[in-house]
C-alpha cells in the first residue's frame, strides 16, 4: 500500500516503493476532492466510494436515474426561463416540463415516465437550487 | 498612448488585458458586478467600478453603466474583451459618442460584418469563396429544387430566417428532396412565422480554420496566418492550434490573402478574425468564407506564442492611433502552439455546466506553458457567467512536443471543488486522431464514447489513501473552507 505524506497544504506525495506521485485534496470528509495523475474524484473518506458517481449527486442524465426526485430537479443552481406544463396535465416520458438557464446555457427538464402532473413547484424567473423537484408527478 | 483604459469584461480575458495596460504604463480600470467583488481581475487591476447586480444584463451588457464607470473614472478608451459588448456596434457608437477610443473596429464595420448576409455579399464582391449557396426569389418547391439541383447533392435546406438547426434538413439526394422542402417550410413557417427557404451545397466533415487579421488607421492591413479551431463540442471550440496540420504554404498565402482582401473591402481596423470551413487539405483544398469576427477570439495566444506578437498590446497601439510595427514580409510563425480551454463543466453528464467553489487551484508552471486563467484558489465559478476558467496554452518546435506539453501540464492543473473538462482534455490529446492531426468538426461528437470511456471507473486506492489523509491534516481547518488561505481574499476589503 502506498504511503501518503503532506508536503504543503492540500498537496501530498503519494510513495510506493521507489515511485513517486504528486496527489492534492480539499474538501469535507463526506465529498472530499482529490486530484491525482491528471484525474479528479469526489471520495466519501467512509466509503472510499466516488460520491460524484455512486452518491445522490451521481445521477447521469437521460432518464436512468431511478431517483425520480433527482430527475425533475435542477442540475445546477439555475433561473426557471419556462414553465411547459400545468397541473392536471398528462406528460410522457421525455416530455419538456421546465426549461432552466444557467450559465449562457438552457437546461431542460424533461417527464422521467409517463404520469400526470401533480404540482409545479417553482415560478417563471425564479433561482432554484440543485436536488429540490421542480415538478411534481403522479 | 491612452493614460488609462476601462476594461468592459471580466474573467480571464479581462485579467489579459489588464497584464497588457501594465506593461504599457496604462492604468487599467476594472468594472464588477456584485457576484465578481472578489475576482481575480478586480484585485488586479489598478482601479475598480461596481456597475450593478449580478445578471449580464445590468451589469456587463449594460453599455450606459459601463459609460458611467468610464466617465467616473475619466477612462480615455475602453476594451471590450470578447462577449458581451464586443461585437454591439451600438456601444461602439456609443463610445465614440462620448468621447471613448473603442479598442476594436468602428461601429459601422461592426454592424456589417455582423449581418450574415451583408458581410456574405461582402465577401463575394471581393472575391472571396463562399459556401455555393442561394434564396430563389421565386420560392416554390420546384424552383428551391431546380436551385438546389445546380449547387450538387449533398445539399442543405434551411429556413432563410432561422437559426439553431431548426428545420435545417440535410438531403443526400434529388429523390428525397422535394419531401424535405415541405418540411423544413413547414418547420421554418412554424418557428420564424416565415417559410423562405434558403439551399446550400453541404460541406461534409470541413475543418474550421481562421485567420487573423490586424488593420491600422494609416491604411495598413496585415494577416497573422491562421488558427485550426475544428475541435468543438456544442459549436464552442475547445482545442484550438496553428498552424493548421492541413495547411499548406500556398493554401495559406491564398486564404490569408483572401481575409486580408475582405478586411480591406470592410474598411477594417484593429484585430479581427476571418472564419473559413476548410474542404480537404493540402495546396487542392477549398476554402469558404464562414463569417468575420470583428474582436479579440478566446484563442488568439496561439497566434501570439508562433507569432512572437502580442495582440493585446497591438489592439491598443492601433486604437491610439499608431502605426503597425511590421510588414507582411516581416511576420513569421514559428514552433506549433496548442491552446485548450478549461471549462467549468461535466463531460459525462452533456458538458452541463457547472458552478462552485474552488477549493484548490494551482495553475502548472513549466518550460513552454502559458495559462491565461481568470480565477484564484478561494474564489468561485459562479453559476452567472460563462464556464471558461481558463485557457492553457503550450507551444514548441514541433506539434508533438507541443501536445506532449500541453498533456503534462494538464496532469499538473489540480482544480477542485468545481468539475472541469480537465480530464476530457487529457483523452482528447491522446486520441489517435489528435496525434495524427486528422481533425474535422464532427470528430468530438463522433468519438466522445471512447474519449469518455477513460473517465469511468472506481477511484484507485491511493486516491482513497489521499482523501483519508487529507481528512486528519484538514481537521484543524473548516471543512468546508477553501484548503489554503488565498491572497486574494487576505486583500477583502482593500478597496474600502
């Protein structure tokens, strides 16, 4: 196993054997940072997991995600530029429901599955944060 | 020379110019918006000028609180960077109006050379290619066909008035054509409320190389050979170099010859960019005139680093009115430059672009790497600007060596705290087709799952070793604090 020394602050030296690397961290304990060989990943110090891929901030677009609040929420903190639907209203799955603007960019959200609109949670021009739905679905 | 400058931009590039004032014993005038008091070109420049609230729109876009900064200040000129303001020839009147050297080409070349079609018609009175392309006036179906019929399959039908692909229809050949005419008028009446229809021969997987040109008041008018900028993903270029590996002399005295040509034609001033899609490579290749950039391009260092000349410097000489310092025979490329620009987003999840903290950010420094960054460990990627961290740029002898350092600076460049496309960079200059130089603007979508798949994959234990370190040594600390105390932030509330 490789030895970790610090050798300033957040930077450290990875040794094994003879070989030597240079790695950096930051960042709380349950997503910490680390840099190392040109790659970057959020770890969980418990877990020793990659947050970034395997946590509830791991979801990967396109529908995959089993977690459908994740999925109707924004992925960044963004402005809600339009709302496309109104309670009562029955979507299909990839149905536009939001679209958000964030950083010069529109970010859609779209319908998980097929259901019926239940509520929608935000307002035109409002600042929304990231893992909080935006619509809800029945 | 100007006794100051007013810098109407933020980021790296403000920083850019910035360093440029410095050098010139200008003073430089920073403006910020309230989500950019602490930035990295605020804390450097030599004056600084809230001009609003957070959103572009009352702040960096808003031409009369910049003017009002500039008149606070008794700013002489002002630098629009590229973005915002940039390309409004609006403004550009506007700061003549007050008095203000613009540091770009006058309004009326703006307002041209922005129009799609006046600087296409531009280009064709000076003889410069353009994609064969035509609006019959006559817009029935059978007349777009018989157009489209004389330009040569493949060809492209699109709506006249549009923009974003919308009704865009790609047809391959004449049996399939008069279907998509129907359709990409309906599309077309349906988003623009107008169905002209505009044909244009397909340019299949062209490479997009540009140059640049440079023009003085004094009726000089030179170009600074070219960039390649075929790597794009989502129409942004993320890898720029030059030269060009499908450029040749000759075909680089023609195209160069051909900006120069179209510059003169729009009476232009100061640094401007000619955009061309490349058919092919070698001496045989076409060229087609794209469109003209009337500003600084995000990827001019590479031009600087084989040029030995500094942009920024000669944007400013040119505007107070001075002469350009070399002829066309005098300029010279040398060496290979290889520009990548790191952006704050997630290559795995659709480039979405992300904004946060940077908890650690420690720019490489080595023999042959230059980055022109626009942020410092402690401050943040904010969610209300563009993503653009900063653009590291290697150069050497030879395009390989180039590549080669661009790739170790890359694995020198920790940035934590934000996600960037850093690691995307890396697979994207190890690519075999990088390395054999076979670019075109398709390539980053066509190979984006292998270029991805190098992503994947569970941490290694050392990285593991590292967070679990890293955890006793940040105790003392607060977690959620940046990791080391940032120059910057120590100068909070210098200003007042």
């Amino acid at each position: 196993m490789a030895d970790v020394i610090p050798i300033g602050r957040g930077q450290y030296r990875v040794i094994d054997g003879t070989r030597q690397r240079t790695a950096y961290a930051a960042g709380p304990p349950e997503a910490r940072w680390v840099f190392l060989d040109g790659r970057v990943y959020v770890i969980d110090v418990r877990s020793g997991t990659d947050v970034a891929r395997t946590g509830p901030a791991g979801t990967r677009e396109g529908g995959r995600t089993p977690d459908e609040d994740l999925a109707l929420s924004a992925p960044m903190p963004a402005t809600v530029a339009a709302i496309n639907v109104a309670p009562g209203q029955l979507v299909e799955p990839g149905d536009l429901l939001i679209v958000l603007e964030a950083m010069k960019m529109e970010l859609p959200v779209r319908a998980p599955r097929a259901g019926r609109v239940k509520a929608v949670a935000c307002r035109p021009g409002e600042l929304v944060q990231p893992g909080i739905p935006l619509v809800e679905l029945e | 020379m100007f006794r100051s400058i007013l810098i109407a931009n933020r980021g790296e590039i403000a920083v850019r110019v910035i360093r440029a004032c410095r050098e010139l014993g200008i003073e430089s005038i920073a403006v910020y918006s309230d989500a950019d008091d602490r930035a990295l070109h605020v804390a450097l420049a030599d004056r600084a000028v809230r001009i609003g609230p957070a959103p572009a729109a009352q702040s960096y876009l808003s031409g009369e609180a910049i003017l009002q900064a500039a008149r606070e200040t008794g700013a002489e000129a002002i630098h629009p960077g590229y973005g915002f303001l940039a390309e409004s020839h609006a403004f550009a009147a506007s700061c003549a109006g007050a008095g203000l050297a613009f540091i770009g080409p006058p309004s009326g070349v703006i307002a041209r050379m922005g129009s799609k079609t006046a600087a296409r018609a531009l280009a064709e009175q000076a003889g410069v290619p353009v994609v064969p392309g035509a609006t019959p006036s006559d817009q029935r179906d059978e007349t777009i066909a018989a157009a489209a019929c004389r330009l040569g399959f493949p060809v492209v039908v699109k709506p006249s008035e549009g923009g974003g692909g919308i009704g865009m229809k790609t047809v391959p050949e004449e049996a399939s054509l008069l279907p998509a005419i129907a359709q990409a008028r309906r599309e077309a009446a349906a988003a623009f409320g107008d169905g002209t229809l505009y044909v244009e021969r397909l340019i299949d997987r062209p490479r997009h190389v540009e140059i640049q040109v440079v023009g003085d008041h004094h009726g000089r008018i030179v170009h600074l050979f070219e960039r390649e900028c075929s790597l794009q993903r989502r129409h942004q270029k993320i890898v720029e170099e030059a030269p060009s590996p499908a450029v040749t002399p000759a075909l680089r005295a023609r195209m160069g010859g051909a900006a120069v040509a179209l510059a003169r034609a729009a009476g232009y001033r100061n640094c401007g960019t000619v955009e061309f899609l490349l058919d092919g490579s070698g001496d045989e290749a076409r060229f087609y005139f794209l469109e003209m950039n009337t500003r600084l391009q995000v990827e001019h260092p590479v031009t600087e680093q084989t040029t030995g000349v500094d942009l920024v410097r000669t944007q400013i000489v040119v505007a107070a009115g001075g002469p350009l310092p070399w002829t066309q025979d005098e300029l010279r490329q040398r060496g290979h430059a290889i520009e990548v620009r790191v952006y704050a987003e997630d290559p795995e999840r659709h480039d979405l672009p992300q904004a946060g903290p940077l908890l650690l950010y420690r720019e490489p420094s080595m023999p042959g790497v230059r980055v022109d960054g626009g942020v410092a460990e402690g401050g943040d990627v904010s969610v209300h600007y563009d993503p653009l961290v900063a653009k590291l740029i290697a150069w050497g002898d030879t395009r390989d060596l180039a590549r080669r350092r661009a790739l170790a600076a890359l694995r020198s460049y920790p940035i934590l705290g934000v996600r960037t496309n850093g690691p995307f960079l890396i697979a994207l200059l190890e690519h075999p087709r990088f390395i054999a130089g076979q670019l075109d603007t398709g390539l980053v979508e066509a190979e984006r799952p292998v270029l991805l798949a190098g992503l994947a994959g569970a941490p290694p234990p050392e990285a593991v070793a590292v967070a679990r370190h890293a955890s006793v040594d940040a105790a003392a600390h607060d977690p959620n604090g940046p990791a080391v105390i940032d120059p910057w932030t120590l100068l909070r509330g210098w200003r007042g």
